[in-house]
C-alpha cells in the first residue's frame, strides 16, 4: 500500500537558518503530494502541494518539488522565521485515501 | 464561514462507554473523513465517505464506526471506549473525490479514555 516516510524530529533552527525536512514515499500510480502544517492547538492546514513529476510547490517561501524518480518531495526554505515553529506533515493522495507522514516538529531560535 | 467545526473540543470517558464525535460542514463538500493523531504515529485513517450514504474504511477502523445521512454531517461513534482510543481526533472534508484536493481540517477533539 502507499506510504509516506519523513524525517524524524525535533529539528530545531536559528533564525535566518536554511530548513529542509525530508520526506519520501511508495506509492501506485500517479499521486498527489502535499505539504500540511500544524500550529499548536490547531488542525492542519495546507501549506503546497504538486500534482504531477517535476511539479513545484510553493507558498510563504517554502518549496518542494515532486520527483518521481527518487519518490520524494523535500520541504525548503532559505530562511526560517521564529512564526514557522510548528509541525510539518508530507502526505500523499491516491484514489479517495490521504495517507500522511509522522510529522517533524520544527522549533525556530530568536 | 464555520468551515468544518468538530464537537466536543475535549472528552474524558471511562472504559466501556460510547460516545460520538460529531463533525460538520458547511462548503457542501462531497467528501469527509475522520483521522486519529498520535505521537509518533502521524494522522491515520479511520473511516472515510466519498458522498451521502457511502462510507468505507480506512487504515485503523477498528472500535469505530461512521455513517452519512447527509452532505453536511459525518459522525464518529465509538461503541466501547478503550485507553487504546485515547488520541487527538480530526474530521477532514474536500469538495469531491479528486486527488488534486486539498483537506479542509477542523480543529480537532482530545479524548482521554481512563
């Protein structure tokens, strides 16, 4: 069955610093890759997502892009800001089933 | 703009006992779902519904069950309550089946089952 892996947490940054959380995935056929994010006491929320190989996903200066032939979809950013403390999801969707990672804790430094 | 609103916010129950989560939705979305959260472990499925009266299971169903009468509500029953039931619980909704969509989250309902 699909499955969506990412890298274990707490990732913990100083502001200004370059973020990647990696996240890899098995999947049938072609799915759709996602990016939630979840602040405290809150439901997820979507931050992008790409739907098709070689499609870039971006909002708030986070990117990642689809790649098919490593199945992964890393989240970046150049320069994290205290306010992106929180907990990224990757996720994937394939037929009516959402199927997402454990989630990496991100804690940002003043 | 209510989005999808999840009652209660916070729930203690002993051993045994039932009760319902209930989640609604007012952007007339065809698609809903429940998702338990757990340290570690990420959301996993419980029970999804493509439409009214269509239900189906999802990757932990068991101690649950759902059903769809309308468009707007997708209840979560647990019949007899277990410390292992104890976790976060998010009802989810999309406007249709497709792949493409995004989740819309409610906010989620904390159990405690002693």
């Amino acid at each position: 069955g699909n499955s969506v892996t990412q890298m274990e947490g707490p990732v913990t940054l100083s502001e200004e610093a370059f973020l990647t959380i990696n996240c890899t995935y098995t999947a049938t056929g072609y799915p759709s890759l996602f990016w939630y994010v979840q602040y405290p006491g809150e439901g997820l929320q979507l931050l992008l997502k790409a739907t098709k190989a070689d499609d870039k996903g971006s909002n708030k200066g986070f990117e990642a892009t689809y790649r098919k032939e490593t199945t992964s979809f890393h989240l970046e950013k150049g320069s994290v800001q205290v306010s992106d403390s929180a907990v990224y999801f990757c996720a994937l969707t394939g037929g009516f089933k959402t199927i997402f990672g454990a989630g990496t804790r991100l804690f940002v430094k003043a | 703009n209510a989005g999808v609103t999840q009652t209660p916010k916070f729930q203690v129950l002993k051993t045994g006992q039932s009760m319902t989560l209930q989640c609604a939705q007012d952007m007339n979305h065809e698609y809903m779902s429940w998702y338990r959260q757990d340290p570690g472990m990420g959301l996993r499925l419980i029970h999804y519904s493509v439409g009214a009266g269509i239900t189906d299971q999802g990757e932990v169903p068991n101690g649950y069950n759902v059903s769809r009468s309308t468009t707007e509500d997708f209840p979560l029953r647990l019949l007899s309550a277990a410390p292992s039931q104890t976790s976060v619980y998010f009802c989810a909704s999309s406007p249709d089946r497709g792949s493409n969509e995004k989740l819309f989250f409610g906010s989620g309902t904390q159990l405690s089952v002693l």
